[in-house]
C-alpha cells in the first residue's frame, strides 16, 4: 500500500486511524497513494456461479467506489479548517481560541448508471453533482514552543469537529440524503507571523449513514447499500497578506465501507451480498481568503486522483481512473 504520507508523520496517522496492510486481493495502482481493495471480491461474490450476472455485478460493485470516492471526497474536501494554514493557539491566559466556519460544497460525480431498467443501461454512466452544507468547530489546546522571536505555534495543536450534510439525487438512483460527524486534530509546525508563513498537519476520521443506490423493488437491476468512513490526512502552508490570505495543500484519503449489493433473481429469493471495500488516493488543493476583523470569507479548490479500473477489458462507460474536482466556500468566525 503505498501513500503520499512518510516517516513517523505517516505512521501517526495510520495508527489514528487504523489503517490495516491490505491483503493478498489487494491490488496497488498506478499513481500516487491510490489502491482499490474489495471490488473485485465483491462482484465475484455477487455473481456466484451465474456469469449471465457478470457484467451487472462488477457494475454494482464499482458503484461502492464510485460512491466512496464521490461522498467521501464531498465530506472531507481540502483543508480541514478553512481559510487558514496555522493552529489557533490559545487567547490570554489557558482559554482556547475557537473558530466557527460554515462551508457550501459542490462537485461534479460520476458512476454507473444504477437509476436503470436494463442491464445495458447500467454499464453506461451517469453524472451529476453533489451539493452540501459542513460545519466545522476548532478549538485550540496546546500553544506550542517559540524557540525564537518570529517563531512560534511549533507543535501547538487544535481539536477539530465537524458535521456534513449532502444532497444525493433522487433522480440518480439515491433514497436520501447523506450527513455524518467527523474528529480530528491539526498539529502546528510553524506559526504564521509577519514574516513567515503557517505551516501545520491535520488527522481527521469521518463517517457517514448508509447511502442506498437503487431499488430492485422499483425494477433497477440492482441496488447498493453502504455505510463510509472516510480517514484523512492534510498538510497545508499559508500566508496572510493584510486583508488577503492564500492558502495551498495536498491530502490524502482512504475509504472503508461495508457494502451490500443485491440483484433480482427470477423465482429465488433476492438476498444482498455483503463485502468490505477500501481505497485510497491522493488530493491537492488550493483557496484563498478575505479577512473582516474576526470574520473571513474564503475560496477553495481541488482534485483528487482517480484509481485504475480493477476490471481488466470492461467495457462500461463509468471510468474510476478520472480525476474529480470539488470548490467550497466558506465563512469562518474566529474568538
């Protein structure tokens, strides 16, 4: 498995977040920190000894990463504190600054197009965009080392809150909506002063309730059910210039779901196969930002990479291997 963390940074974060060595299924791809686990495993489990379902359930089970991907970017997007590379610190005395940020998402989304009444019309793809609200609360605990005049927040650190809400269309295959809370901590390496820029890394696990796409009771040749936590790391460098502050970064994510995917079986009960997928890959990103006394108004944007199809010669229009672009705007209000 490889990602675009490394040394101790890296291996803080897996253990935060649990990362465990994929199997002997898993297949590393091409391309920075991107991998795909469980697809192939799950489509085989859904087709069983029918290769007539073939084609429907590798369709089906690239909708589970095509979800992960989508959803999970929507949630964790850049920054995880927007509109600012450096911890807060804290105010006189041991009282923590808190910051309070309300961030609009869109992005554009792709997968196969499970809103069908036919297998062919599955193996096409369908696209469309996911839209949402995130709040997020920082609060800063630990102010860090100066070990100079003009350098300081050096191993200060935030707790970060957060909770997503996103619009899935109904007219794309989802029954609702999907939100979920997220934690995390962001840990300064450098201050942001007059002179110098703020440097810091973040440690975020979010998760999200179940996302159904498509309903074999409603005629569609199948339906997907997951649940999807979404571990991210980020590293950001910024720089306040009076009223204006730029602001750029990389990321990585992973994705793990527990999955169900169900086809309709003519004259046998219809019961859901059940899998575990992950993956993972990298992400860049960039904002800036207008400062108002405490308040701010920012801009970001970025893409993520995609991941090689697991399916050697698939011929279906959805192609998990293009890259997704995502923006938010947000307001943040710092005390």
């Amino acid at each position: 498995m490889r990602s675009v963390c490394g040394g101790s940074l890296c291996l803080a974060v897996l253990a935060v977040s649990g990362v465990r060595t994929p199997g002997a299924l898993a297949q590393d791809l091409p391309g920075v920190g991107a991998s795909v686990d469980g697809i192939v495993d799950l489509a085989d489990r859904c087709a069983g000894n029918m290769p007539g379902l073939a084609s429907r359930c590798r369709e089906l089970a690239l909708t589970t990463l095509a979800i992960q991907q989508g959803v999970g970017l929507a949630t964790a997007l850049g920054s995880d504190n927007p509109g600012t590379a450096s911890t807060l610190g804290k105010r006189l005395g041991a009282a923590p600054r808190i910051s309070v940020a309300f961030s609009a998402i869109g992005l554009p989304m792709q997968m196969p197009r499970v809103a069908a009444q036919s297998v062919r019309e599955l193996t096409e793809e369908e696209s469309f965009a996911v839209v949402g609200l995130r709040g997020t609360v920082v609060a800063g605990v630990v102010d860090g080392f100066q070990p100079a005049p003009a350098l300081g927040g050096v191993l200060s650190a935030d707790l970060i809150a957060s909770y997503s809400v996103l619009r899935l269309p109904g007219g794309s295959g989802f029954s609702g909506a999907s939100s979920g809370p997220g934690l995390g901590t962001r840990v300064g390496l450098l201050r942001e002063s007059f002179t110098l820029p703020g440097i810091s890394v973040s440690a975020v696990r979010r998760w999200h309730n179940d996302v159904q796409a498509g309903d074999v009771a409603g005629g569609n040749p199948g339906e997907v059910r997951m649940d999807l936590t979404v571990s991210s790391l980020r590293a950001t460098l910024g720089k306040n210039w009076f009223v204006l502050g730029l602001m750029a970064g990389v990321g990585w994510d992973r994705y793990d779901a527990d999955a169900d995917v169900t086809v309709p079986l003519t004259g046998e009960n219809t019961s859901p196969v059940t899998g575990q997928v992950r993956s993972e890959r990298s992400l860049y990103f960039a904002g800036g930002w207008f400062n108002f006394l405490i308040s701010q108004i920012s801009l970001e944007v970025g893409v993520a990479e995609g991941v090689t199809d697991p399916f050697t010669g698939r011929g279906g229009g959805y192609d998990p291997a293009a890259r997704d672009w995502f923006a938010s705007g947000a307001v943040r209000i710092t005390l």
